[in-house]
C-alpha cells in the first residue's frame, strides 16, 4: 500500500506544486522520436604543440603537429582540425599560436582549449626523389603494346634528379604514352624517347600529382631471314638454310619468306648472317638466249611461235624477242616460265 501511494505522489506531486506534468513513459524513456533536451557541454583540453614537425600529405592536420591532453573527445575533435596545405615537397612553413586559436575558435567556439607552443612553429615537408627503377618496371610492362613489325626492348631509363615526392606512396601512369612513341614506330633508327610520367598520390583524401619527363633509351629489334647452313654464291637459295630470328634493327634485311623464292645468292652466304635484299637476285623465268614460246596476238587473232629471247627476265617484265617467223625483234612481256606474250599493231 505504502509502495503504490509513492508511485501516485510522484505522478500527481509537479501539478500540485506549480511544474509542468510529465509523463510517466517520458520517466521511463519510453516515448520514441522525441527530442531530448541538449545541455551546452564544455571540456577542456591542452595542446601541446612541438617547435618543428615534419608533414608527408597535402594537407596539415592537427595531430602532425601537437598532442593533447584532456578531454578524450575534445582531443579527438581538436587533432582533426584541417589548418590548410602542406608547403611543397621539401619547403617549409610556419605557424604561431594565433593561427592555432583562430582555427579552434572556428571549429570549436565553446570549448575551453590551451596551447603549450613555442614562439614559432615550423613545418617542413618531406621529399623524396623519384624512383628511376619504378618507372622503368612501368615501361618494360608496356612495352609490348609497341610490338608490331618490330620488337622493342628497354635499355635505360633517366628520370629527372630531385626532391620531388612527399612519400613513396604514388602511383605510376603515362598519359600520352601513344603520342611519345608513335614516331619511334615508324622510325625505329630513334633510340632516345622523352615520355610523359604521371605520379598520382595514392594516400587517403589526397588528389595530389605532377607530372615528369623520363628519357627512355630503347633498343628496336626486326624478324628477318638468318642463314642456318652455309650457301655458296651463285646458288639457288635453300629455304631450309634459312630461318627468320629477331635481330637488332637494320635496314633493307629480308623480312618475309616470300622473298626467298626463286633467289640466287649473290655473296657466299655464313651461318649467322642477316640477308639482305641486295644479297639475292631473282632467278629469271627466261634466260637470255633460251628458245621460248611466244603467244602473238594481232587483231585480234592469236598464234603460237617459237622464238628466242634476247634478255633475261622475271615474269611481268617485259624484254626483246626474236620471232622464228619473220626474225624479228619484238617486245614481249614475260607471262611464265619459257612463255611470253607479243602483241602486234
């Protein structure tokens, strides 16, 4: 009995003395998505700033250059004020406790906050140079998107010297990697390549990068046909002693298969050595001398004679004939082996 007249005098007892009533479920929490009264909360805390710190991001926070004291959640809060940008790569800046105050005034105006600084407060940032082995691991893995008639393959790579870089923590691109080689792919004498480095900040919240010119030595390679059995001169060139290899660039070397038909060596060919156009001559389908057919067409009306050719050629190619018929010399094209064709007004 006594236990439920307590109960009553709690509910009735504000009316009664003038106070706004409340609720029995507000007293047990129990009514959902009302406000909750807010009171205004001040903590105090103490930052302990250091005379010179060192900055490795683009940005300066709080906690690069002072310590806390006090209140956990007021610390948390303070070391996570943005006081702006880090100076560049291997410059310095400076601070006083005034710029401090005006930051935390900004941020947290009802807190009670102290400062332990010195009269200057210097920041200086990290620099690092760029990595010449790092960009060059970039390179070789691209490479093969240059491969086509030739092959090409890194020699060295020279990136500029300096500190540059906050940190280690960047990531490698090459944003006009198709431009910088385009002229090496039709010219590949050109060794010496300046190609565009991009290096990206990969730390979290940082859009920071900038951009470097790397020197790129390459060494350009060509498939073309090598003697794998030695040949003399004069002889009909053997496909079977001659196999195609990837070799350093040169000119006029022959490239295809093709162009091994037919051929007689005009050098005496050595294992190893890179053939050349000009190291063969076509072995002609008439011989200067040889009896030949010829197809004469004349209005219209075609006839087979014999003659006889007065100079060598290769079919297409057009030489002197001298018909058995009448023994005279005529112009003939070449249409095949032993065979030409005459045309006649």
């Amino acid at each position: 009995m006594a236990v439920r007249f307590f109960i009553l005098l709690l509910i009735f007892a504000p009316a009664a003395w003038g106070a706004e009533p409340v609720p029995v479920s507000a007293l047990y929490g129990q009514v959902k998505g009302a406000a909750q009264p807010t009171l205004p909360l001040t903590l105090e805390s103490t930052l302990i700033v250091q005379e010179q710190s060192e900055i490795k991001r683009a940005r300066v926070y709080m906690q690069d250059i002072a310590r806390c004291q006090g209140s956990v959640l007021l610390c948390r809060d303070l070391l996570a004020i943005d006081l702006g940008t880090s100076p560049k790569a291997g410059q310095e800046k400076s601070f006083t406790e005034a710029d401090l105050r005006k930051a935390i005034d900004l941020e947290l105006p009802q807190q009670k906050v102290s400062i332990e600084a010195p009269q200057r407060i210097r920041l200086l940032a990290t620099a690092l140079p760029v990595d010449p082995a790092r960009v060059r691991e970039q390179v070789e893995a691209r490479l093969p998107e240059l491969d086509g008639p030739y092959r090409f393959t890194l020699s060295n790579v020279r990136v500029p010297v300096g500190l540059r870089l906050r940190h280690d923590n960047y990531r490698i691109d090459f944003p006009s990697w198709a431009q910088d080689f385009s002229f090496i792919r039709q010219n590949p004498r050109r060794a010496l390549v300046n190609v565009l480095v991009r290096l990206i900040d990969q730390e979290p919240g940082s859009s920071e990068q900038f951009d470097v010119t790397a020197q790129v030595t390459l060494r350009a390679e060509v498939q073309a046909a090598v003697v794998v059995k030695a040949m003399e001169r004069g002889q009909l060139l053997n496909p079977d002693a001659v196999a195609f290899q990837w070799v350093p660039y040169q000119e006029n070397v022959v490239r295809d298969a093709a162009s091994l038909e037919k051929q007689i060596l005009r050098v005496t060919a050595r294992p190893g050595q890179v053939l050349r156009i000009y190291d063969l001559i076509r072995d002609p389908d008439v011989k200067r001398g040889e009896r030949v057919e010829a197809s004469v067409v004349s209005a219209g009306v075609k006839m087979n004679s014999a003659a006889q050719a007065m100079e060598s050629a290769a079919i297409g190619q057009r030489i002197r004939v001298q018909l058995d018929t009448t023994k005279r010399q005529v112009m003939a094209t070449v249409i095949g082996p032993s065979k030409v064709e005459v045309h006649m007004p």
